[in-house]
C-alpha cells in the first residue's frame, strides 16, 4: 500500500512539473521538456543505475527514431487514403505499418534486454504506455480548466 502511494505521489509530481515546465515554452522546448521527463520517469520506473542508463538511452533514443518514422509514414498514408475515392492502397496498409511497429519494438526488446535484463526489457513497454497515459491525462485536466 505504501508503495503504491509513493507512486502516486511521484506521479503527481511528474505531472505538476510537466505543466510547469510546459508553461511559456516553444514547442520544441517542450517536447525536449517532456522527454527529459519521460526519461526521468523510464530511469526511475525501471530503477535504471547510471551505467545502465548511460548505455539504455542512445538504445532507446534510436528506437524512438525508428517508432516515429513508421507512425509517420503510417498518419501519411491515412491523409493521402482518406483524399481519395478508393480509401484503400496497397502501399499503405494499415496493418502492415502495425506489423512493422511490433518488429522493431521485438527488436529493441532483445537489444533492451542486453543492457537491463529481459524482466527490465519487457517492462519498458508498459512504463512507456503509463507516461503517456500520464501525459493524455494532464492535457485533458488542462484542458478542462481552459
């Protein structure tokens, strides 16, 4: 129970600061805000040593890249289908672009898994979600108070 309470509470914290932080920035400021966040939340979470964070995060760095390259190729492929008379294009198969995410992430597991261990490894996927879920969260609650 005393646990689960510590979590909440840095929850909360990380959440107070990411609106802090947030506030009066340029975009690109925040993003960088906001990944420095999520790296303090994936550092904690994982209960990462400053060895293993030093060699996880050009890891995890290079598996964002590769994330968001298929994100973007797949959100293009929806505008450009969306425009036309026929919706579906071979090309651009919804599918196809989820089937790619789960390989690069089954990749970066293993690779993961060579610097933090395979429960750490496994684990990072779901603290990912929880961050973003966190951050959904506060963009909701700001913007119910707006």
């Amino acid at each position: 129970m005393m646990l689960r309470l510590k979590h909440i509470i840095t929850t909360f914290c990380l959440a107070c600061l990411l609106c802090f932080v947030a506030n009066g920035q340029s975009r690109q400021d925040r993003f960088e805000a906001i990944e420095n966040q999520k790296a303090a939340y994936i550092t904690k979470q994982l209960r990462l040593t400053p060895a293993e964070a030093q060699q996880f995060f050009p890891l995890y760095n290079q598996y964002t890249k590769e994330i968001r390259a298929i994100k973007t190729q797949k959100s293009r492929g929806n505008e450009r289908s969306q425009g036309s008379s026929n919706s579906f294009r071979p090309g651009n198969d919804a599918i196809s672009f989820d089937a790619k995410e789960v390989e690069i992430k089954k990749n970066y597991r293993s690779r993961f898994a060579d610097v933090i261990g395979q429960s750490r490894a496994s684990q990072f996927f779901s603290v990912e979600q929880e961050f973003i879920e966190l951050l959904y969260r506060e963009l909701k609650g700001r913007n119910h108070k707006n």
